[in-house]
C-alpha cells in the first residue's frame, strides 16, 4: 500500500513541496491531497518518478521495505531507463516547463 506518510516525509526532509511532486508527473498541485482524500493510490510509474525525485526506491514509498535508500534488483519508471541523475533533473524540468516553453527547448535541440 502507498505511504503518503512517506512521501511526505521525504520530500519535507529535501525541502520539495507536494506542488513540485505534481509538478513531475504533471498534475494539479491538489493532486496528492486529492488521492489521499478518495483512498486512492498512485499508479506504478508516478511512484517511479517520486521516487527517482526523492532518492529513494519505489519499494519504500509502497511499504515493502523500510529502508529509504535501499534499490530493488528490477528497478521501475525512470530509473529502469538507465537515466543519469542529470538526465532525470534535465526531465523533471522539461516536465514543470509550460507548453511554450517546452516547444521552444524541443525547437533549440532540433
């Protein structure tokens, strides 16, 4: 079952707000309290990109590991891509970008 105690946690100790975690995937800055309110979960590839965010293993933000630093063998999301940590960062801020911003960074790499 998915911690949002967790998540929470874990993003307060790196000083990330819940809206940067919408932000990531990307969502309504609600969209954390939203899915706590109706008793719903994340889907597997949205706790793959907190928990690439957050430094941690999607295992842990699940509850089937207490430790926050320990790596599953079969990693999921982003980090099964191989992805560096820059190539990650370099994602989440194309994610957070607005649309016009975005075309115009697909426009300069082209």
């Amino acid at each position: 079952m998915f911690s949002f105690e967790r998540l929470m946690s874990l993003a307060k100790a790196q000083k990330r707000s819940a809206s940067y975690l919408c932000s990531l995937i990307p969502r309504a800055n609600n969209y954390i309290n939203d899915l706590r309110r109706q008793r719903r979960e994340p889907t597997a590839d949205i706790v793959a990109i907190w928990a690439a965010a957050l430094h941690t293993s999607p295992a842990y933000l699940m509850g089937e590991t207490d430790d926050p630093t320990e790596t599953k063998k079969e990693p999921t999301g982003l980090v099964a891509d191989g992805l560096s940590d820059e190539d990650r960062e370099l994602i989440e801020a194309f994610r957070a970008a607005s649309p016009e911003k975005r075309q115009a960074i697909l426009a300069l790499l082209k």
